[in-house]
C-alpha cells in the first residue's frame, strides 16, 4: 500500500459525459502528479502540481483539467469524453516536486492503484 | 516519437536464473533513470534508479546498468523469485531543460518467473 488513494476504482460512461477522478497523496507529500496509461501505450505523464499551484504539464488534452485543493488532494477532470480516453489514470505522489538539484528520496513517486475509465 | 523503449514486450525466465530487462532511449538530455515495477490493479512501484554519472547502482537482489554512450540501461535480477513476476517500466528525467523533470516512460516489459 503506497497510501496514495484514487476514487472511483472504476468508472464507465459515455460519449461526450463528464467525470472528476479523485486523488489523495500520502501524508505528508505536497506533490501530485497525473498520468494515463491507455492500452498499448507506457504511462504518459499529464500534469503535476505542487502545493496547490500547477507545476508542470505534459501531454495533457485542453479537455482535461486538473486542480490541487488546500487539503492536498487534488482531482483529475475529464470533459467531452471521447472512446480513446479509455484508460487507467493514475495519480502519484512525493513530497517535493522534480524541481532542481540532485534528485533524492524525496523526489521518489509513489503511485497509487488507479482509476480505469471506460467511455462507451 | 517514443523517447523511452522497451523493446521486448514480455520475458519468462526460470526461478533462481537472471532476468534481465533492457531499456533504450533517445533522448540526450535524459540525466535520470528509474525502474518500477507494478503488479496487476496496483499502481507502479518505484523499484531502483541510476544517476547518468553512474554506469551501475546495485540494490539487493535489484543492479541496474547504464551505457549512456549506446543509450541503453538494463535492469537485472538475481536469482529470479516468482514473486518478481509483473510489468517493469523504465522511465527517464532530464533535470534541466525543456520539459524537465516530468517522468517520460517506456511500455513496459512482463516478466514472468517460472517456479
């Protein structure tokens, strides 16, 4: 158990729908982070924030936006969902951000177990 | 343009044999290597890293190689456990430059440890 924590395990909705996948770092940890694993295709990295300010961004689609609340947790939104955006989508957590010098524990990202989403 | 391959998608080995698992990437800035190793419905699990001034960091049964000139790094295991049996991802970081310090990641390679 990496204690990061991901709702819903599973999630299955259509075309067009919206949904949020929620996020809970380990205690402690001020980063998250957010990737996307489709079927053929490694862990693809969308977005990280760092203590409520965004971060980083990756290959992040203009439907997709995610935000980090005051508590730490932050939470993934997926809008005009399209089939291709069937995926796992995980968060990851560490307690500072990728951010300089030379990397250390804790830099080290713990993953939590995923949310897959199916779009019918 | 996969900037991290993992070229063999999977890999059995008999217990208490080395695994080896390899890794190629294209990128010249990547500076920082990792593995992870993830188990069905969990997410990845941060298994061994290599700073790109080290050609190889050992950690248990866990060393990783790196060959920066041919851009290849291997992970090997030994002995294998059946335990070791799931998907290891490779994944690179540059620590400076464009896009910096975001996880770039390879498709994974299934390692099956056969008892």
């Amino acid at each position: 158990d990496s204690g990061v924590t991901q709702t819903p395990k599973h999630l299955i909705t259509a075309t067009g729908q919206r949904v949020t996948l929620r996020c809970s770092p380990r205690s402690g940890d001020l980063s998250v982070y957010w990737y996307q694993q489709s079927l053929d295709q490694g862990l693809q990295f969308l977005i990280q924030y760092y203590n409520g300010e965004e971060r980083a961004k990756g290959n992040i689609l203009e439907r997709f936006s995610a935000q980090q609340f005051p508590d730490l947790h932050s939470e993934l939104n997926l809008s005009s969902l399209e089939l291709g955006d069937s995926a796992l989508y995980f968060c990851a957590s560490s307690v500072a951000p990728l951010s300089g010098g030379v990397l250390s524990s804790t830099d080290t990202q713990y993953f939590g177990p995923g949310t897959r989403l199916t779009v019918l | 343009d996969q900037q991290v391959k993992q070229n063999s998608p999977s890999l059995s080995v008999q217990e208490g044999r080395i695994s080896i698992l390899n890794c190629d990437y294209t990128n010249s800035m990547f500076d920082y290597f990792l593995w992870y190793k993830k188990y069905p419905a969990e997410g990845p699990t941060f298994l061994i890293s290599i700073s790109s001034i080290k050609d190889k960091n050992e950690d248990g049964r866990f060393t990783v190689f790196l060959n920066k000139s041919a851009k290849h790094l291997s992970l090997h295991i030994v002995p294998s456990q059946p335990g070791d049996s799931a998907v290891y991802f490779c994944a690179a970081l540059a620590t400076s430059g464009a896009g910096s310090y975001q996880l770039t990641f390879g498709k994974g390679t299934k390692l099956s440890v056969i008892p």
